[in-house]
C-alpha cells in the first residue's frame, strides 16, 4: 500500500508538470511561429468580420470619395485636378461642416493656376483642415518632399501611414505618427485633436466599426462630384474626410478581408482612417487577445487534457474526448463573442490540450507498461497464466483488503496414495 500511494503521489505531481509543460510550450509557440500566429489572426479576424454586433451608422463622421466617375471628369487622371479639390474644400465649408480631413497628397506640381488656387483655398479656410503628409525616403523623393512641405503648411499635416502585420500586410493598428523628425501625429490623431478628443503616442489595435447591416455602411459615403448638390443638413456639423475609393489606388487589406475580398476587406485609405476616428470618438476599446488571457486558457484546456489522460480509458478514449473539448471551447468563443464576451484566444489552448493529451498518454502508458513488468515478472511463477493475466488488466485487485464473495472448494484424494508414498 505504502508503494501505491507512492506511485499515484509521483505520478499526480508528473501530470501537473505536463499542464505547466503544455501550457508553455501552447502560448509560446503560438505567438513566436509566423503560421501559428497567423491561424490565430485568422481566427480572430472571422469573428470580427462576422460576428460584431451590429450599430448604427456613425452619426458623426462622412467619408467624401473620389470615384471613377469622379476623376473620369477630367482630362487627366493624377495628380487630381487641383482647381476640383480647392471648390470641394469650398462646398463643405459652405454647407458647415466640423472640419475637413483631406486624404491626397500634394506632392507634385499641376497647373499652376490651380496649384496656386487650391494652395490659398487652403489657407485661407475658415473650417479647421488637415491634409495627408508623408516624409520616409521610401514614399516621397526630395523633391516631392520640398514641393509637400511647401504647398501643406505644417499646422495642417497629418501623417497618412498605415501600421500593418509582418506576417501578412493586414493593416490591425492605428499609426501613431511621430515615429522619425518630422512626421507629425497620423491622420486619425490629428481629426481627434481638432474636435477636442486627446490621444496617446502609441500604437494601438484598430476597433473596426461594425455595420447596421449587410447594406449600411459603417460611415455615410457621397460622391466627391455631387457634393455641391447633396442637402446642407447632411453635412452640417460633421467631420468629413476625403479620400480616393479607386478600383486600384489605395486600397489596404484589413481583418475583413477574411470573408470579403472586396471594398470591405481591402478598405480605401479613408475609411480605414474613418474607422481608427471613430475609435477615438467613440472610446471604442478594441478587441485584442492578451498574453494574461491566453496562459490561463491553455492552462485551463491543459488541465482538462491531464483530467482525460487520468481516467485511463485509452487512446480512442482520449482522441474523442480532446476533439469534444476543443469543440466545445470553439463553439463557445464564437458564439459568446456575438454576445460580448472578450476575444478568446483559440490555436494555443487547443495546441496545449493536445500536447497535454499526448504527454499524458506517454506518462501514463510508461507507468502502466512497468506495472504490467512488475506483475508478470511477480507472480507468473506461482499462479496460473489467466490469473496474470487478470492482475495485469485489473491491478486494483492486488489489494490486501477484504473481498465477500461465493466461493466453491473441492477436497479430493488419490486411492492408495499413502501406501504407494511409504513404498516409494
């Protein structure tokens, strides 16, 4: 007995090294190998594409576009006719709007008649306006720099850069700008500092706004042409942005595309900017899974692996029971995130489980594999092969305790079996 209990206290102790063991290795290849990472992203991105719960079309923020059909009305394509942008700034001032963010970058000359036109516009405007800056060598040359810095007085830049995932160029934060001299704050940042709303220098997850319906979009959109045109209640007192919505320019793929490869998955600059502002207005917290939350999950889900390894039933056992265990925890994230619950992480607790099931099956069956020695090499000479056999399947039955059973005796002797011993 004392052998026993020293045995099952070993062993306890081994499979609560497995869940720490499992739980480690679970989170820590999760979020250092680049495919592991990115099956998480995936799965995340799926319930943020498909399963937000949905709000109301934002009451404070317009999205201007340039369309096809808007640059289609001029004779050349790019740089957009200056003259068209300056009468724009115009209209929405006209109509009363909040403030106006402008999405083009004015890195090169036109005709200089309208250069110059939009280059007064811009200063002059009573509406608080700010406009796409960008200085790294990579994006603008030296001279498209100089012509930038003094065409867009500096008061008025706000840096157009994206931060975007490494592993897949999926735009997941809100640039903060400030990153090198001179690059002022990102163009989000800028919006919000106009109406009033701080922000902090860092780089922080974007909460996607998520849409009424399949039909609304998450942001009123009006085509940059039929502006002067279009109601002046619509606009009045709204932060409106303006930003090319092209076939091919300036598109960026966001965690949407994981359903819709289309203009929601791979957003206009614009909106994505529309999006990070309204995070800011909104004090949208965004949906991020934590290290903190991750541990104690694949710790959770690794307990749960050494609970099945226990019970001993075998590996088909455990094969079923673990796949039911991931399912369920699947079933819940993915429901319970549409009905708020927080992002809750998925590939790691599952890899841990698994590494748990495994481990477990490799204690358990080495332990079992000695017991079964143990009891061949014991008893195999003094008792019949089927009793073995019996020890080795059921070793509870070794126990010295007590068993109340019927049993049946026979008593037997050989005929002259006394005679023929005295004789031998």
């Amino acid at each position: 007995i004392p052998i026993k209990m020293k045995t099952n206290k070993k062993q306890f102790f081994s499979a609560i090294g497995v869940c720490f063991f499992a739980t480690f290795l679970g989170t820590i290849l999760t979020f250092n190998l680049t495919f592991l990472k990115s099956l998480e992203n995936d799965a995340k991105d799926i319930r943020i594409a498909a399963l937000q719960p949905a709000e109301e079309q934002s009451k404070e923020i317009i999205i201007v576009t340039i369309t096809e059909e808007t640059v289609g009305m001029f004779p050349y394509r790019s740089p957009l006719d200056r003259e068209f942008i300056a009468n724009l700034i115009k209209n929405l001032e006209a109509k009363g709007v909040k403030t106006i963010g402008l999405d083009i970058l004015l890195d090169s000359p036109t005709e200089e008649n309208k250069d110059e036109y939009l280059k007064n516009t811009i200063r002059n405007t009573k509406v608080p306006l700010f406009i796409s800056y960008t200085n790294p060598p990579t994006v603008v040359n030296e001279e498209q720099l100089d012509y930038l810095n003094n065409f867009v007085p500096n008061e008025m830049r706000a840096a157009a850069n994206f931060a975007t995932d490494p592993y897949d160029g999926t735009v997941r934060w809100i640039f903060p700008g400030e990153n090198i001299d001179g690059m002022p704050i990102s163009f989000p940042r800028k919006a919000a500092q106009i109406v009033g709303v701080k922000t902090k220098n860092e780089r922080i997850q974007i909460a996607w706004r998520p849409k009424k319906d399949f039909e609304t979009p998450a942001f009123a959109e009006y085509p940059a042409h039929a502006v002067p045109v279009l109601p002046n209640n619509w606009f009045k007192d709204k932060i409106v942005l303006i930003g090319a919505k092209l076939s091919l320019e300036d598109r960026h793929r966001t965690p949407l595309a994981i359903i819709d490869d289309g203009w929601e998955g791979r957003m206009p600059g614009v909106i994505v900017f529309a999006h990070s502002l309204s995070q800011f207005l909104e004090n949208r917290k965004p949906y991020k899974i934590t290290y903190q939350s991750t541990i104690f999950i694949c710790f959770f889900m690794s307990l749960i692996g050494m609970g099945i390894g226990l019970l001993k039933k075998g590996i088909s056992f455990s094969v079923i029971s673990g796949i039911i265990s991931v399912t369920l925890l699947w079933v819940i994230s993915f429901l319970g995130f549409a009905k708020g619950l927080p992002m809750i992480p998925l590939i790691a607790p599952t890899i841990s489980l698994a590494l748990s099931l495994w481990l477990m099956d490799l204690l358990i069956g080495k332990a079992e594999r000695q017991q079964r020695q143990f009891v061949q090499g014991a008893f195999s000479r003094y008792v019949a092969p089927a009793v073995v056999d019996k020890l080795v399947e059921n070793p509870e039955s070794l126990s010295v305790t007590g068993v109340r059973q019927q049993t049946t005796f026979i008593f037997s002797d050989i005929a002259g079996f006394t005679t023929l011993s005295e004789k031998l």
